[in-house]
C-alpha cells in the first residue's frame, strides 16, 4: 500500500498505547468539527473516532462536517497514533528507571 507521501504503508500496526495489533486500514480518525464531541471511549469531551468514507484531494480524511482530519487513532484505544507508526517499523527500547516504574514488560 502507498500513502499520500509516496512511502510504504505497513500492513500492521503495533498501538504504542495499549500494545493491540491492527490492520493499517482499520486505523480511526479523529474529528477535527467542534461539533463532533463524545468519543465513545474517551468520554464526551473528546474528539469523534471514526472510520472515513470521503477524502480529500491530498488523501486525508474529512470528518462528518467536512473538516480535513490530520490525526490517527488507535481502533481499540483511541488514543493517538502517530503517522510514521504507519510506515516506519517500529524499535522499542529498554528505558533506564526506578524500580516499578514500567520498563520491563510481562509476558
């Protein structure tokens, strides 16, 4: 798959938040429209998740009142996933820190 920026597009993504693993094309977009608050999972003062039917000339996403989306979203956390998640494959590293404090990973 090709983006808008001529790269690659991977065929899964690797949420940085909650760690699910996700086809490129289930990625959410997040509302730009004041009027399109109450995410489903982020409660009633958050932008709209959702997955878009009509795009503009560049290839981004337009939400429901036609704004242009510029940001990605997880489909099972909807948080924000950053754009290159979905053509650079990621490099998680351990990180240095306190005890409990989150750098080791169960299995």
């Amino acid at each position: 798959m090709s983006s808008p920026t001529g790269l690659s597009l991977r065929n899964f993504v690797t949420c940085p938040h909650c760690w699910s693993e996700f086809p490129v094309d289930q990625v959410l977009w997040v509302s730009e429209s004041s009027e399109s608050l109450g995410d489903i999972r982020l409660g009633e003062t958050a932008q709209q998740r959702f997955l878009p039917t009509r795009f503009d000339a560049k290839g981004l996403a337009l939400d429901p009142a036609g704004f242009v989306c510029n940001k990605l979203a997880c489909p099972s956390c909807h948080l924000v996933v950053p754009r290159p998640f979905l053509e650079i494959p990621p490099y998680f590293v351990s990180i240095v820190g306190a005890p409990a404090s989150g750098k080791s990973y169960p299995e």
